[in-house]
C-alpha cells in the first residue's frame, strides 16, 4: 500500500494543455476514480503517474518520495488497460508470468506467484489457453491477474471494463472492488462512465479540460457539486439549473416534486411548472417541463414515483416545488458553488 500525489502537474502537447496543473492527494489504500468526459486528460494524467510520459511541469510522488524521473519499471506500479494488450502468441500462464521474467523472476516461484494470482481471479482453467479462446470477461481477469502478480502497491486502471457487455461489467465491477478491498492495493481507475465512478469509487475527481473540479466522496459530489460542470456531469438526468438575477439555483429531479408532496410545514420555493412531456420508466416516471413566467422558461426535469398518487398530465399548468434546503446555488459568471 502507499500514497500517491501529483503536485502542479502539467502536460502540454503542441501548446494546449492536456492536463492543465493537477494536485491529486491519493490516500492509502484508496480507491480513486477519475471522471470526465472525452478528451479531459484521465488518461494523460495516468500516464504520466505510471510514467509512461513525461510531465511539462510539476511531480508524482509516491509515499511522499518524488519519482518524476523514474521510469515506469521503478516505480512499482501495475497499469491495465483498455485493451487488456494481451500477447496473443503466449498462453494465459505465460502473459501473467510475463511482467515476472521481465523482473528476472522465473522457476518455483514465478510458478507459485502465477498460480497464486490465477487463483485469485478464479481462472486456474485457464491457464494453458490462448487470448483467442478466451471470453472478453476472462481476457479481462487475466489482464488484472498479470497486473497482480508482482504485488504492486498501486494500480492503475484505465477504463478496464470498457469492452465487456452490461451484464458482465455489472460482475467484474463487483469483483474488482472486492478483490481491491481485499488486498487493500491503492487504486486509481480512469473512466467516463458516472455510474461506475459513484459505484467503485471512495472518492471521484471530476474533471474537464485539464482541470479537476471537484474531489470528493460520490455522495459530495452528487449533493454537494462544486460548480455547474459537476452538477450537470454527475447524475442522470443532470441537476436542474434556473437562472434567477445573477445567481443560478440548482435542484436535483428527484427533489422537485408537485407542492402537493411536500409537507406543509417545510420552507420550500415554489415553481411554476407547464407540464410537456410525461415519460414512464417502470419504477419512476420522468416529467419534462418549462418554468412558467415570471422566471424565464428554464426546461426542467422532475423524478416523481410512478405510482397512481401524485397525477401528473401533458399540457397542464402545475404548482411544483423544492425544500428549501436542496437548492444549491452557483455564481452566474464563474459557476462555482456559493453555499
Ligand atoms: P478519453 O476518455 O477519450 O480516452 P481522456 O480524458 O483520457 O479521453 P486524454 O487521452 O488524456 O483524454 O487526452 C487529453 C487531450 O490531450 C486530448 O485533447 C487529446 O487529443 C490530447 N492528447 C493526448 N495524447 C496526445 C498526444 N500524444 N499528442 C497530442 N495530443 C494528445
């Protein structure tokens, strides 16, 4: 276990910042997810902690000692990618033998060392197959098996589960965080995709463009975004934001809800909502709106249940509301949280 941190990390390609000045904390033992969208720098950022490429600026530090100018090897980290980039001429033991005899590791305990890590993964099976005769779940577990055997003290994942259907991603989520929990390894996994982050991670960093703009635990960050990028990226449909005067008021679907549902005792902000289209999803149904005046016509989304209760209809003018302790609010110019 260890703890890894960037400090002012920098990394320019033809003069655009692809990673624009990140201080990232990693705790020990943490499993830490980075969020963002397409092109935002997780994989640049990554890299460059692995140190399979070379920062602009700033440092990578694990257990607080400054590793920037060690090469990937010295670092003591094991990175799964994408692909899984199997070899595809090696059997399933030989791939997770290979980063051993890359070390200088061979005989009775290399052997023991890739049975060892087989087994953790259930794929002792496996073993004598080739990449081709495998599923992509399987080519999946044997990747992780192989960034396991050398007992690193950190991995880094980039979008592992990227290749494999619903079914089985759901699966290899489970048993990537119970396998992390259990050996207790420092992990930093890359992804796009929120529903992961929120299911995997201890904490997330969102970030866009190069930047991180929020850290925090899925529950902060879906409660508490830190800017109007975090409140419309975490959450599916994305928070509701309604420009009043000079500052933007932001509210979840499922906090808004017709005023008739909230008790009446609490301090809640009324809105005025003309009703367009009512979509049901089996257990909720989705209510797609526009504020009525004298707001100006924000569209808006409400979660509702799907039951009879609370009638909701197309074309109708209907008193919605939000308590008054789920409304975030967010400066209009910079778009950063101010309560
Ligand atoms: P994705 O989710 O699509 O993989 P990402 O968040 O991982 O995206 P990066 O791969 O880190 O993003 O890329 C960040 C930015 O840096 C992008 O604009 C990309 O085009 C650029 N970039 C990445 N690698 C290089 C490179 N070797 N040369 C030039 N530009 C690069």
């Amino acid at each position: 276990m260890a703890t890894v941190e960037t400090r002012a990390l920098r990394k320019r390609f033809d003069g655009v910042a692809a990673v624009d000045g990140i201080d990232l904390p990693v705790r020990e033992g943490e499993f830490l997810v980075l969020l963002g969208p397409s092109g935002c720098g997780k994989t640049t950022l990554l890299r460059m902690i692995a140190g399979l490429e070379t920062p602009s600026s700033g440092d990578v530090l694990i257990d607080g000692r400054v590793v920037t100018p060690l090469p990937p090897r010295e670092r003591n980290m094991a990175m799964v990618f994408q692909s899984y980039a199997l070899y595809p001429h090696l059997t399933v033991a030989d791939n997770i033998a290979f980063p051993l005899k890359a070390h200088g590791m061979r005989g009775a305990e290399a052997a023991e060392r890739v049975q060892r890590a087989a087994a953790m993964f259930s794929i002792e099976r496996l073993l004598k197959r080739k990449p081709r005769q495998l599923s992509g779940g399987e080519r999946q577990r044997v990747a992780l098996a192989r960034a396991v055997v050398r007992e690193p003290v950190v991995f880094l994942l980039d979008e592992p589960l990227s290749n494999l259907d619903a079914q089985l991603r759901s699966a290899a989520r489970d048993e990537l965080q119970q396998f992390q929990r259990r050996l207790g390894t420092t992990t930093i996994y890359v992804t796009h995709d929120q529903i992961e982050a929120m299911g995997l991670g201890d904490r997330i960093a969102v970030l866009d463009h190069g930047r991180i703009h929020h850290l925090g635990t899925p529950r902060e960050i879906y409660a508490d975004p830190a800017d109007t990028f975090v409140a419309t990226f975490i959450g599916s449909p994305p928070m509701n934001l309604v420009e009043t005067d000079d500052i933007i008021t932001g509210f979840r679907p499922e906090q808004f809800m017709p005023i008739e549902a909230l008790p009446a005792d609490e301090p809640v902000r009324r809105f005025t909502l003309d009703v367009g289209r009512v979509e049901y999803l089996g257990a909720d149904r989705l209510v797609y709106g526009t504020l009525a005046p004298p707001l100006p016509p924000s569209r808006v989304i409400a979660r509702l249940p799907a039951g009879p209760e609370l009638p909701v209809s197309t074309g109708e003018r209907h008193e919605f509301a939000v308590r008054e302790r789920d409304l975030r609010h967010f400066d209009r110019a910079s778009g950063r949280r101010v309560n």
